[in-house]
C-alpha cells in the first residue's frame, strides 16, 4: 500500500505508545549470496573501499534475512502512525548514535557535512541561501528541527482524536532525507568511531531498518540516497551491497 495514496482514508486511531522496534536477537547479515564478482564497479574507484564496505563489517547485524518483514503495516494499525512511531524510533536513536561520537565531530575534524569523497551537503538558510557548514553544526539544525516537529502536536499528533495534518506525508519525507544524511555523514566520516565502540552491529541494523522502511513507504527518494555520479553518497553503494546480500529490496 502506498504510504503518499493513503491520504483521505479514515485517519482515526488510538493514541501512539512510544513503542520500540522489534529487538532481534543478535546474528548476522548472511553473506552466502553475495559474489563480489556480480556488482558493477564503484564509480569512486580511485578512493580506497570504506571500511563499511569491508567484510566482516559490511556483514555484522543484529538482524538476520530481509528487513522487509520489520517494516510491513501490522494488522489494524493505522499507516500514519506506523510511520510516526517508527520515525520517532529513527530519530531517537540515531541521535543516541551521534551523541555517542559527538566529541569526534568538530568544526576541525569535519569542517563540512561531508558524505562521500567529492560530496559535502549544504544547507539553506533563512536567506534561501545554500551555505556549506560544519558538520556538527548542520547536525545540531538537524537535530533540533526534526525534534521541535516531533514534539509539535499539530505535525505528529499522539492524543486521541486528533488527526494528522494533509502535509504529514511531505513533512515526513524530508526527515527523512535530513536523517539520511546525517547517517551518510557517520558512515563517511566516523565509521571507524562506531568500529572501536563494537557498534557496527547495531547501527547496521538501524540503518538498514530505516533504509528498507523507507523504500516501503516511498519516503526515501533514490537519487538522495545513490547521489550524483561526479558526486555519489557513500553509504549508497552499502546499499547497493545489502540489496545484493539480500537483506534489503531493490
Ligand atoms: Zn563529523
């Protein structure tokens, strides 16, 4: 069912639990179909292969199989709230994730929202200006802005009898693509900060879960998440890899 077609049905629904995802219990991604042969090749040839493109890394999860089976509409749940929780849930903890590193994000250590080797996000502002700015401080607008919007009862209601606004599924579209890149930029830049805390089996899974949520209800657009070809984003061909493993769709 299409998230975007499901504007105008009956938007009545019990209030939101702050409900967590379902904990899987600890395995790993299942390598046995991949065949390294089978990709095409990187357009980012001359950059050394990140880290999270390595083995056994690429592969370490807390989930086993296809994330599609996490991500499907529960029975007699409504689909507006199915995507507010589990956006509360991705925002909640990635900013968890980033608070973890944020002492390893600097105005020194990222003087730009770099995501890829030739990629850094700009941001605009009050001016319509697009302006590069560091990535602590790009995150910190992120972060503060998808909280204000999660915290405002006119954008994500939680009480009972108040409907979501028309403009919920655009609103939530561009969380998420804001979210993407603040993903893209750990994964760029602090990977190996989430190797040396052991994490890289939970924050694969996060962001698996959260890219195959949002391929499922179209909040994800492709060329946001796979870049230009002269400007490609790192984690696309992650992606790219997870899709080959078969843990995600295509
Ligand atoms: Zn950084």
């Amino acid at each position: 069912m299409s998230f975007f077609n499901s504007i105008g049905r009956s938007m009545t629904r019990a209030p939101r639990n702050a409900k967590r995802s379902p904990t899987p219990t600890s395995a790993t991604f299942s390598p046995v179909e991949y065949n390294s042969n089978s990709t095409p090749p990187s357009p980012v040839v001359a950059a050394p292969k990140p880290l999270y493109l390595c083995s056994p890394f690429v592969e370490a999860a807390l989930v086993k199989g296809n994330f599609k089976t996490i991500v499907m509409l529960p029975k007699y749940v409504d689909i507006m709230e199915w995507v507010a929780v589990n956006i509360f849930d991705f925002y909640t903890n990635l900013n968890e994730f980033y608070g973890v590193i944020t002492e390893c994000c600097t105005q020194q250590t990222c003087p730009t929202m770099s995501a890829g080797s030739v990629l850094n996000y700009t941001w605009i502002n009050q001016d319509r200006k697009s302006v590069h700015l560091p990535a602590p401080t790009y995150i910190d607008y992120v972060m503060t802005w998808a909280q204000n919007l999660l915290d405002d009862e006119s954008v994500f209601p939680t009480k009972s009898g108040r409907d979501f606004p028309q403009s919920f599924p655009s609103t939530v579209k561009h969380v998420y693509r804001q979210l993407l890149r603040v993903f893209a930029h750990i994964y760029h830049a602090h990977y190996h900060q989430i190797l040396h805390l052991r994490s890289e089996p939970h924050f694969n899974s996060l962001f698996a879960h959260f890219l195959a949520f949002g391929r499922e209800y179209e909040l994800l657009e492709m060329k946001d998440l796979k870049g230009s070809s002269s400007a490609p984003v790192g984690v696309g061909a992650l992606w790219e890899r997870w899709r080959d493993m078969g843990i995600l769709d295509g």
